[in-house]
C-alpha cells in the first residue's frame, strides 16, 4: 500500500509593516543627532548619515532636502526641551517671584550643563541657530509668554502687587524680564556667560535680588536658590510637553 504523505500549507508572507514618514524622519533625525554626538555635525554629510540608515542619499533627500534642515529639525527639538523644562516650573504652585528664579536657574543650568558635557551638540545648536534665526527667536519669545503668564498669576493669587505692575502691563513686565536675563536663557550666550563669569550662578541671584523687587512689587520678593536644582546633564530626549499656560 502506497503511503500517501500530508502537509499542512504554509502560511503565506506577511510583509513587515512599513513605516510611515513621519516615522521614518524621526529615525533620519535619531540618527543623525546621534553622529553630531558622535563626531560632530561639520564631519556628517547627507550621504554619512544616509549610510548609518542603510538608506539611499537620494531617499534621504526625499524626507529632508539638505543638511541644514536635518540640523535645524534637531536644534528645534533641543530647544523644545528647555521649554518643556520653563513650563514645567511654570505651572508649579509657589510664588511668581520664587518660580520666575527657579524657571531661570534651571534653564540656565540646563545650558551650562550641554555646553560642558554635550560639547558637539551645543556647537550644532549654535550654527544651526545662527543660519536659521527664527529658531532662537521663537525660543526667546515662549520665555516672554511664560514670564507674562507667571506675573498674571501672581497678580491673581496676590503674590505680586496688582496696582504696581498693572501701570507697567504685565506683557511689559515679561519683556523686560526676557531682556535682563537674556545672557542665562539664551543657549547661543552660554559661552560668552562663563567666559567672562565663572560664577554665573552668583551673578544670577545677585540680578534677581535687585531686578525682581523692580519689577515685581511682591509680598514675597525673597529670592532664595531652588531646593531642587537643574539636572547636571541635559536628557537625550523631551519629555512630555505640559499644557501650555494661556496666553
């Protein structure tokens, strides 16, 4: 008798899923900041980090159509991350002349801390921001909203003397903020701030102690440091963004 072999039928191929765009620009961007780490961003070329990808160039040139968009993408998202850090300390609950100190101290420490211990990707921040202005500008322009929200809040839980400030605006109030602490929150001056000030962090609380009480009459102007100080080194990615405060 003649045996007869069965086999059950082979499951047919699944294709792996493929990736979506913006998938795969968040793989581009990945990668790329990890070579800027690595050996810096004027030793990458499109087609180095096309090679990591195993990727064509001319594929790469689909989703970004030359370096500097990959740099500027990447210096978006560092500079996001001190914003998710500034509104994070915004939404605390102490008073406004406290949480504008503790807003300043952590991100100028947050600033310090790359430029120490993330060396290549301060320098990318830095040339990406002078080729692309915008960049630093909308970062600015988020800490002037904040410093506005925080004095409104002030004024609302009666940390800060409403009358006072009200004859100045708060808008008003938050731009002169944004001016006198520029050298701490802007990323591209960290450098010229610890040249020329080793003891920046001194520096720092001796201006609040004599900019806050100007600008802010407050019941609470004392400008004590934070309990809780800024990481010393910058996480490798944002965190989850906070609701923004009104605007």
């Amino acid at each position: 008798m003649t045996e007869i072999s069965v086999t059950s039928p082979r499951p047919p191929r699944t294709k792996p899923p493929r990736a979506s765009a913006n998938e795969i620009r968040v793989r581009i961007l990945q990668v790329a900041e990890e070579r800027f780490r690595r050996v810096g961003h004027l030793k990458t070329s499109m087609a180095d980090i096309a090679a990591e990808l195993d990727m064509s160039p001319a594929n790469l040139y689909r989703f970004f159509p030359a370096r500097q968009a990959i740099s500027d993408a990447i210096c978006h998202r560092a500079v996001k991350e001190i914003a998710d850090i500034a509104f994070a300390i915004a939404l605390m609950d102490m008073p406004a002349a406290l949480k504008i100190e503790r807003l300043l101290t952590a991100v100028h420490r947050y600033n310090r801390a790359r430029f120490f211990n993330d060396r290549r990707m301060h320098d990318m921040i830095i040339a990406a921001s002078r080729a692309n202005t915008a960049i630093l500008a909308v970062h600015l322009d988020r800490m002037e909203k904040l410093f506005e929200y925080i004095i409104r809040q002030g004024i609302e839980a009666g940390d800060v003397e409403a009358g006072d400030v009200e004859r100045a605006c708060p808008a008003q109030a938050a731009r002169a903020l944004n001016g006198s602490f520029a050298i701490f929150l802007d990323p591209a001056l960290i450098e010229h701030c610890l040249r020329y000030d080793p003891d920046s962090d001194v520096t720092l609380r001796e201006r609040l102690r004599i900019v806050l009480p100007a600008l802010l009459p407050a019941v609470l102007t004392s400008t004590r440091p934070p309990s809780d100080p800024a990481p010393s080194d910058p996480p490798r990615r944002s965190p989850a963004h906070p609701a923004p405060p009104p605007r």
